[in-house]
C-alpha cells in the first residue's frame, strides 16, 4: 500500500521473480507487469484494480511461532493495490481482509497524502505493518527524513531495522542492524545473489546509534529484554530481537523500516523476509468475532481448518470466459470444490461449482480452500462485496466494509438508442464490481447519471464501457456531487393526507418536527414520541420510511440531504381509510413543505490539494489556487520544491492538473484527496439551484 507512484507494482514484481513465480521481470513502463494485467493499466502506467497473487517463499531461519511448509516455504498472498486516491475502495477491502501490510514511501518524496490515507485506513482494521523505503537509487533520496516524517506527519513510531550503505547513484546496500552485517546484492544477476560484507568503516558511529535505538524500542516492548538491556545490551541474542520485534509489529508498537530500490533489484529478498518474520500468519491473529443472524448473539471463529467454515467475500470481478469471479478471504474451515456454502445476506445456498487460485487476472484450479487462504469461487447466482458465506448449519455475520461517497457525475447514453439494454447490462456488472460507482436514473430528464470518485475512475468506466462492453457512450460534462443540509428546526408541522374516490380513501394526520441532527452522524435520526396509540404501531415504520426515501431528494435542487432528524409527537388515523401507504405518502409530501421551513444549505465536496512544485513557479500557482476559491493550509520546502497545501472546492478543479502543467510547463504534480463537505456560499448556491431548475423545466 501506498501514495501513486511509490513502486508497488515494481515491487510486487520483483517478489513473484525471486521468489520463482515469474521467470523474467516485467517493467511498469512497458506494459508488462504481471498484477497491471487491465489494458487500461497497461497503457497509463498505473494500477486501477487490486490483483491477487500466492507465492511461496524460503525464509532462511525459523523465527517465533511460524511453521514453515517444508517442501515450498512460507506461502504468501499478496494483492498489490492501486496508488490512485480514484480506486481507494481497492486498498480499504484488501485491508479489510488482509493480516499484514507493506507500506511503500519514495525515499525522495517521504510520506504523500495518499500515504496518510491508507495508514488510516490500515489503523481502522487494525493491520500490522513493516515499511520499505523505494527508490534509494533517485536523485535526492534520504532514508532518515523518511524515518522522521513517518514519525512527525503520521504521529507511528518508526523502528529502522537496517540503513542504507550510500544514497543517490551511490547506492550499493543496506547494514542490517540485528546481524550486524553489511548486504550487497550483485547487480549482474537482477539482484538474485548477495554478498555478505563488513560494515564500512564511514558508517560505523551512525550503525552503532541505530543499533542502540533498535535494542531501546524492542527492550521497550519485552520486560525481558529490558533488565537484559540495562545490565549488558551485549547479552541480547539475535532470536531475542527477531522474536520481540515480530511480538511489537503485530501489537503495533512500532513499525519496522527496511530500504532499498525495486527497479535496480536491491532490497527486496529482506523485504520479504521481513514479512515473514515479523507480519502475523493467520494463526497469530486473534480469532474473529461476528453477529449470529438470529440471536445477535457474539460467534468466536478460531483461524483452523475444525471449526465451520466463514469466509469473507471482498471482491467481485467478471470474467468473460467464466462469468463472476468472487474473491473471498477464508478465515476458519476447509471448503472444497462442488459444495454448497450458505450466504448469510440473502439466507440462500450456493453452490461452488469451482475454486481458483487467483494469479493476477489467470486463474490455477484448485481442489479445496482452508483457513488463512485467499481464493476465487466460481458459481455465485447473487453475490455482493461484504457478503458473509458459512455453512448452512453455523451461521454467522462478519462486519463488512465502508465506502465512501461518490463526489462527481457524469450523465451518459448510448450512441445508438438500440445499445440501451446492452448499456444497463454493463452498467449492472460494473456496479457489482465497484462499490463505490453509483448510477441512477434521473426521473425528471430521463438521463443515467454515473457517480464516482473522480474524473480518472469515471473516464476508466466509459473505457470499460466501450472496449470491455462494445457500447459507445455520449456523456456530458462532469458534475459535483451536491448535498443539501438542513439548519434550522421546522418547529410544528402538521401533515393531513386525505383522498376519497368512492369506497375505501386514504387518510393519515401527523404531526411531527423536522431538524438537522446534532451528534454529527450521517442519515435519518427518527424519534418516536407516539402514546397510548393515537397512531397505531403497524404505521411508524411507513412513516419513517417515507421520510428516510424522501432524503434522496431535497428540497432545494433535489441534490440528496446528508442527514436530519424527525421528531414524531401526535396525529391521528382512521379506522378504515389510514393504511400504512397513506402515512408513507403523507411523510413523503410533509417531508417538501416541512424542509423548505429548515433554511436548507447546499453543500459542496472540498479536496485536499497538496501541489510538489519548483520555487520559481509558486507564485503563479497559489495565485490559480487562489482564484478556484482555494483556502491556503501552509508550505513546506523539500529540496529545492514548494509543497503548497490547500483546500479547493471539486467544482473549481475539473481539468486542473492539465492547466498545472501549463502554468509550470510541465515540471509542478499535484494529488487530490477529499477532505469533507462544506457550505456553497449563497451567490454561488443561488446559481446552481437556478441552473438545475433550468435543466430540469
């Protein structure tokens, strides 16, 4: 995991190489990386969906509590994720799923804001990491500012377990600072073999300190060590280090540092041999807890192949020859192919028809799957992401995921009114892959509206649309994904809904109060205050359903509103006319005439924009940020750039990095990241509702 560019792919590719998966390296910049297997990866140079791979690795010792498979090694599941803040969905379910995390930092660049992302999302599931320090071999690397902003930008506690022999077009190795030993890894075989050497005389003060700080943070972490430490330092052992640290990666005291550069082949061998010492195999993590789905009753789950078996899916993918793949994360039992598991969401069996292996984007046959194992089933009929599949007999619910909330749209048809249907047929495959792509239709203009994360996950849809799908689409300009927001209270509305048409009418009468919400949660907060029956129990669920549907509309431009609360406190039925139809529609209609009275706000997304250019050109820059309603958040300098740091509503940022380049003549770069939602001022909000009116009579 980590920012854009950082060298995960490379890195992941270096892995599968040494490790005797692949037989040749293939380069990100040629197309030819085995997990960027997406033509549209290929072409730009980037991942856009997270690939699954399983490779055994030989680790030279036996450390802690692993037990080696003697005949390959230690297998390791890796699933390299895109860097793109567009395709964070893709990091947040691999967390979702995984024991244990490789962070990248540029040794240049140091911590990125999209570094910062996906530590938060790796602290929410609690996933132990080591990092690798990339690109030791660019023009200002610099090991020990990557160990400092690690500690000063993500506030982790950084352990350099080796540091670097030379930086910069010097770089040769690393000294390993538990054996005390000097690597360098011969260049004529792609860093295949290394040489052991003696630590060079230059580096032996800067060793020695490191050395003590390793010995300090680990003797921290283990009371043993710790009287060790104070009477002789000298006295810990190689196995004591080697078990203390893996004993603080996995309560995650500190965070292992490790270097090196992926593209000139150095580092990577102790990179994963540092996984396997110090990331937890399944058997370390505690067992999980999930819900009975009747009793709701906590359900232990040990990570071993007795108990039932509970698997996780976390990715749905199409495959054109056999149909949806699932991707599925088994946490306890043994499955094998042709059985049947239980999906606790639609409370339906499944027959597993075929169990893959997943390479990347080929799939190797497998006979059966067990706990600790990532696979891909083949079969599913109504499969989601988040899904929890268990045997029929020992149900169970895990948690699943979050996902955030699309920010911008495009509205989109098809070229030939006769690709409709074929169009809705993407779209819905899409969808079930991606969760965090919505479409709906627009009733008043009769559009699709497409909404995603950014411009580049949307322009990567339409190119799936057309080369995946063979439907050519139109689209039109890209729009911000508003909110609306209530701020004031409606104070007392009374809604009476009464029609008569011969025979049985419809009638219903409350009286409720509409607010915004003050504990900061998102959605409808709905307080029942109804006593001694005046409207009968069977019809409140009606009602609030009626308010939280209307939601999706507000009242201002029909943009959804984020959240409010309703209090209900009287009204009154009808013996025969009052249904629970009538009380929905009468909280659908009181909901329009009820938010008009709560000075409704339109809200817009902010992003973070954080702009790496050269001093000469930041002027010019802050002045463009200025002029898109940008708020300044500081600067720092590194090496020669300016890291401006601001806050820019999306709507002023469609086509930003192509005028970037223009302004600086191609040598500024810029990452977006979004930060929240926050008020339209009221000029602005004016326009926009007066233009969607326009668009919409």
């Amino acid at each position: 995991m980590a920012h854009i560019d950082a060298g995960k792919t490379t890195c992941t590719e270096r892995v599968l190489y040494y490790t005797g998966l692949t037989h040749k390296i293939g380069e990100v910049h040629d197309g030819a990386a085995t997990t960027d297997w997406m033509e549209q990866e290929q072409e730009r140079g980037i991942t856009i969906t997270s690939a699954a791979v399983t490779t055994f690795w030989n680790y030279p010792t036996e450390q802690g509590e692993l037990i080696p498979n003697t005949t390959n090694g230690y297998q390791i599941n890796i699933i390299d994720t895109p860097g793109h803040v567009d395709f964070t969905v893709e990091v947040e379910r691999s967390l979702r799923v995984l024991d244990g995390a490789v962070a990248l930092l540029c040794a240049v660049a140091g911590v990125q804001p999209q570094t910062e992302t996906v530590w938060r999302q790796a602290d929410k599931y609690n996933v132990p990491r080591i990092v690798f320090v990339n690109k030791m071999d660019r023009a200002g690397a610099d090991f020990f500012k990557a160990v400092r902003e690690l500690k000063d930008k993500i506030s982790a506690k950084p352990l350099p377990i080796q540091i670097p022999i030379g930086a910069e077009d010097t770089f040769k190795g690393v000294v390993d600072l538990i054996r005390m030993q000097g690597i360098i890894w011969n260049e004529e075989d792609k860093g295949k073999t290394y040489q052991i050497v003696p630590i060079p005389a230059d580096l032996k003060e800067e060793v020695e300190e490191w050395r003590n700080n390793l010995l300090e943070t680990v003797a921290e972490a283990d009371d043993e060590l710790m009287e060790k430490f104070f009477s002789d330092p000298n006295t810990i052992t190689e196995e004591e280090i080697m078990r203390a640290i893996r004993k603080g990666t996995i309560d995650m005291k500190f965070f292992p540092m490790l270097c090196g550069s992926a593209f000139k082949n150095k580092g990577v061998q102790s990179m994963l041999d540092a996984a396997v010492a110090f990331l937890p195999s399944p058997l370390d993590m505690p067992p999980i807890v999930g819900k009975h789905p009747d009793t709701e009753q906590d359900v232990i789950r040990k990570p071993i192949n007795t108990e039932p078996f509970t698997a996780l899916a976390f990715k749905i993918m199409t495959d054109p020859f056999v149909g949806r793949l699932c991707f599925m994360r088994v946490y306890a039992g043994k499955l094998e192919k042709g059985s049947y598991i239980f999906n606790n969401r639609t409370k339906d069996k499944e027959r597993i028809s075929r169990l893959v292996q997943m390479h990347a984007n080929k799939q190797n046959p497998i006979e059966e799957v067990e706990a600790g194992d990532i696979c891909a089933g083949v079969g599913f009929k109504d499969i989601r992401t988040g899904d929890t599949l268990t045997d029929e007999k020992n149900p169970l619910i895990l948690e699943s995921m979050t996902f955030p909330e699309p920010v911008i749209g495009y509205a989109i048809e098809p070229k030939k009114t006769a690709d409709q249907d074929k169009m809705g047929f993407a779209i819905a495959k899409l969808l079930e892959e991606d969760p965090t792509l919505q479409a709906y239709t627009d009733q008043e203009t009769g559009q699709t509206i497409l909404r995603g994360m950014g411009e580049l996950h949307l322009e990567i849809i339409i190119d799936r649309l057309k080369r995946e799908f063979k439907v050519e689409i139109n689209q039109g300009p890209p729009q911000v994904a508003y909110k609306e927001h209530f701020t004031a209270s409606s104070g007392e509305h009374r809604e009476v809904y009464k029609k008569q048409t011969g025979g049985r009418g419809k009638f219903a009468d409350i009286v409720y109060e509409m607010m915004p919400r003050t504990d900061g949660l998102e959605g409808l907060e709905f307080v029942n205050q109804i006593v001694g029956g005046i409207i009968p129990r069977e019809f409140i669920p009606a009602i609030e359903k009626g308010f939280k549907d209307s939601m999706k509309n507000g009242v201002l431009a029909g943009f959804p509103v984020d959240s409010m609360k309703i209090r209900l406190y009287h009204g009154s039925f009808h013996d025969v006319d009052s249904d629970s139809l009538s009380f929905e529609l009468a909280a659908r209609i009181g909901y329009k005439e009820a938010g008009r009275k709560c000075s409704p706000k339109l809200l817009e997304p902010i992003m973070n924009v954080e702009v790496v250019t050269p001093d000469e050109f930041t002027g010019p820059v802050t002045g463009d940020l200025n002029r898109r309603r940008g708020v300044m958040q500081g600067m720092d300098s590194k090496g020669g750039a300016q890291i401006v740091k601001c806050q820019v509503p999306l709507s002023e940022l469609f086509g930003y990095v192509t005028d970037l380049r223009t302004i600086t003549s191609g040598r500024a770069s810029a990452s977006l990241t979004f930060s929240h939602y926050a008020e339209v001022p009221r000029n602005l909000a004016e326009e926009i509702v007066a233009k969607v009116k326009g668009a919409k009579n």
